[in-house]
C-alpha cells in the first residue's frame, strides 16, 4: 500500500499550507484516531491534542453518543432543507436551544451554515440589509480590527485584518475598515493600560465619526482574537466598544466562533464583560468538530427589521445548500447536551486557571517574552531579551512547534506566538505534559 503521507505530495492541497516546505524531515501529521485529548498518527504514534483540532474540539475525540447521534439522524432523515417554507425537525430543536442559551444576550433567531466564514458573512448581510430596510441607505461600513480573523470567504476576509491574507485577493468588498487590536503586551499605540484610557477602544468612536455615523453599520470582532495571537482585550474594552456602538447606532457583532459553548470560561467570550451584541456568530465548538456546522444569532429586532411585516414580501435573500443540515443539527444538541452535563464550562475556567499558572512558570525563561489567557485559550511570546521579537525568518515558533511535535505535543505556532487550546475534557496531567514540554523545549532555545 502507499504511504498515505505520499498522496499528501501528489494529491493534496492543503489550506494555509507551504507545501514545498514539507520534505522527509518534516514530514504531514497524517491522525488516523483519537480518543479524548489525545490523537494517534499512521505510525500509531500518539499525541496530546493542545490545540483542540483547529481551536474547535470542546467535548474531545471518540465520543460514541456524537457518533450515534449523527448516524442515527441519518438513518431517519439525512438531509432536507431549510428553504422556502421547508424545515427538518433537527434544525428547528437547535434553533430554539441556542436561543435559550444565549437568552442572556437577548438573541432570538438562529440562522444555520456549514461554517465560521458562512456565519461571518450572514452577519455582515444582515447587518447591511437592516439598515437598508430601516430606510438608511448609505449605513453600509464595517468596522473591524487588524490582526483579526473572520474567514476566508470575501466578506469575512475583507473584515479579516491580516494583511497576508488579504493582499493577494484585492479589491476586496468595499466599505470595510480597520482599527487597532487590544493589544497591551505589543500597544499599537505605546501606551500602558490602564493609563492608556483605552485609546484602542476610543479609536472606535474617532473612525465612525471620521467615516460619518450614518455610514457605519456594524462592528465585527472576536471577544478573545484567536488566530491574530490571542490576544486577550483588558479590562473595560469591550464595555467601551459596546458604548461607542450603541451612541452611534453600530450593531455590534460578536464573532464566537472559537469562544463560543465555553473555551474561555464562560458559555460566551462576550459574556465577561456583560456585553450584549446584537449579532452572534458561532461554528466550530457547535459541534467540536463532529460535523461542519456554522450558526448566525441576531436579535429580534434585526429579524423584525429584515423580513417586515406579512404582506411585505420580505425575506433575507441568503442561505446555503446545507443550511440546518440534520446531522450536524444531531450533533451540536449533543455537544452541547454534554457541555452541560459534564459541566465543561467550569472546567475549563478552573483547568485554564490552572494551564495559565503554569504556562506563568515560563515567563523566567529569557526567551518568552509574554504569557496570557483567558479560559483555556492562551499565548506564549517568544522573544529575544528586552521583549525585542526573533527576526521571522527565522521562523522560532514554528521550529518550537515542530520539536514538540516530535515529543508527542501538538500546538500551534502563530509566528512567534505558541499558542494553546486543547480539548474542554483535557486532564491536569495532560497539561502538565503539555507545559513541561514546551519549557524544555523553549530552554534549549537559549
Ligand atoms: C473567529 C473566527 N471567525 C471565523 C472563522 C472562520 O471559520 P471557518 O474556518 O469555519 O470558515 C474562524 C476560523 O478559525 C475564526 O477563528
């Protein structure tokens, strides 16, 4: 038989992968199983999974009620769509769920798609035909963060702030803009928190009124930026970016899709600081990663607003093939069904307490330059001394990530940020391992 790693040369093309760089010393990490947090190679290798899969899997691998739910839902009904009048019984249960889930935030439909960039999108459209349908034709801006990260489709890659990303696809869609990350540890701006009186929020208000607040629809960001760094906003952000939006009539987007159902501690990323968004977006943790699934909350208003009364002729002209796809329906009621029974939102708060302390052990080391987290989401900086970054080219976090993957550790390398997201059901232990590792081999670095 060939080697399957084979077929990943000839056959492959793999998603933000240079895979020219792929020779027989680095070879593709081809997982043929897993079992909770821990995942298993070709060769029968095992690893701890300390990324969750991709920032997704909340509940951990081979959970056999996941595998009956879907397969018994495809027995009964494999697929039937949501448009036009027609539903599935599966779809309409989960609506109603996550609408009770997030009462807090006051949502009150869910709209469904296959995935984070999808629900990205959805919210973008809804925010745009809310304003068009309330008569204010030209509130059609976006506002977003660099650094951030929405998708890859072109509207969530136009609100996406990473310029490697983007630069090689524009034009982008019109009328995105982009303000300052909260980032202390790396301040834009300079400044020191709180000192700094926010000024990355503040900056906010400067753009609408720069752009006219009768042009800006929405505000779109990441309660905890993930794929940007992790970059954890201090305290008082979001309650100011909240203000600034409800001022100037900015509906306020809460990107979820990786802090949603509980990885930073809370059912929400939004939820720590009391804000309540008027657009949710949720995919990945929906369903750990069992099946693709993406999700889009909005209030009632905004639902209101975009189809009319009956009679109007209204609808949202949007929606994908597998919009409310039963099986993936199946599936999230039963991830979330778990989260609540095994209390995994506790234990990640308590078990990222915990990552987070220890991964705080490192911050002796004279390459780490930083160390934060929130739940269990977290970054290690690798620096040079004085916080001074390694000169990329030399690519450190992606040559700290290799060596843990040959130690049976498997994290993400962020450029110089190592970053850390394992399974909700991850072990003390596991952690351990995990931190232990990367100290060791951080050290051989100096
Ligand atoms: C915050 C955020 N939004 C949107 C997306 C896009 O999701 P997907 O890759 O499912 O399209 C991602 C993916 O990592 C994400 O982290």
């Amino acid at each position: 038989m060939t080697d399957p790693r084979k077929k990943y040369q000839e056959y492959l093309w793999a998603p933000f992968t240079q895979m020219g760089d792929l020779d027989e010393e680095v070879e593709p990490l081809v997982i043929v199983s897993g079992e909770g947090s821990r995942v298993t190679n070709i060769d029968g290798k095992e690893f701890i999974d300390g990324h969750g899969a991709l920032w997704l899997n909340n509940v951990g691998f081979g959970r056999q009620e996941m595998v009956d739910a879907a397969s018994e839902q495809m027995q009964q009904l494999s697929y039937f769509p949501s448009f036009a009048g027609m539903a599935n019984n599966v779809a309409l249960e989960l609506a109603e769920r996550l609408v009770d889930i997030a009462d807090r935030e006051n949502m009150s439909r869910a709209f469904f798609s296959s995935g984070g960039s999808e629900a990205v999108e959805t919210a973008l459209k809804v925010s745009r035909q809310y304003w068009r349908l309330k008569g204010r034709d030209r509130k059609y801006k976006v506002i977003a963060r660099r650094q951030a990260y929405h998708g890859v489709t072109m509207g969530a890659l136009s609100a996406t702030g990473m310029a490697m990303n983007r630069q090689l696809f524009e034009p982008l869609v019109p009328g995105f803009r982009h303000i300052e990350p909260p980032h202390c540890y790396r301040c834009p701006y300079d400044v020191e928190y709180p000192d700094c009186g926010l000024v990355c929020a503040k900056e906010l208000e400067r753009t609408i009124k720069f752009e006219g607040p009768d042009t800006v629809a929405a505000f779109i960001g990441e309660p905890v930026m993930g794929a940007g760094g992790v970059i954890v906003p201090p305290d008082g952000y979001w309650q100011e970016i909240e203000r600034i939006c409800r001022k100037y009539d900015v509906l306020l987007i809460s990107d979820e899709v990786i802090t949603g159902f509980g990885r930073t501690g809370d059912v929400f990323g939004c939820r720590h600081w009391g804000v309540r968004p008027d657009i949710m977006v949720f995919a990945k943790a929906l369903t750990s990663g069992y099946l693709p699934l993406g999700a889009t909350l909005t209030t009632e208003d905004i639902f209101e607003v975009c189809l009319g009364q009956h009679g109007q002729g209204r609808e949202f002209r949007h929606g994908t093939t597998y919009s409310g796809h039963p099986a993936a329906c199946a599936t999230a009621l039963v991830n979330l069904d778990i989260t609540e029974k095994e209390g995994l939102v506790d234990k990640a708060r308590d078990n990222g307490a915990y990552m987070l302390k220890r991964l705080r052990e490192l911050e002796s080391l004279p390459a780490v330059g930083n160390v934060n987290g929130l739940g269990l989401m977290a970054r290690v900086e690798l620096t040079q001394k004085d916080d001074v970054p390694f000169p990329p080219e030399q690519l450190t976090g992606l040559k700290i990530s290799r060596q843990l993957m040959r130690r049976g550790v498997i994290l993400r390398a962020l450029g110089d940020v190592i970053s850390l997201s394992p399974p909700l059901v991850i072990t003390q232990d596991e952690i351990d391992t995990m931190v232990d590792g990367l100290g060791e081999e951080i050290e051989k670095l100096t």
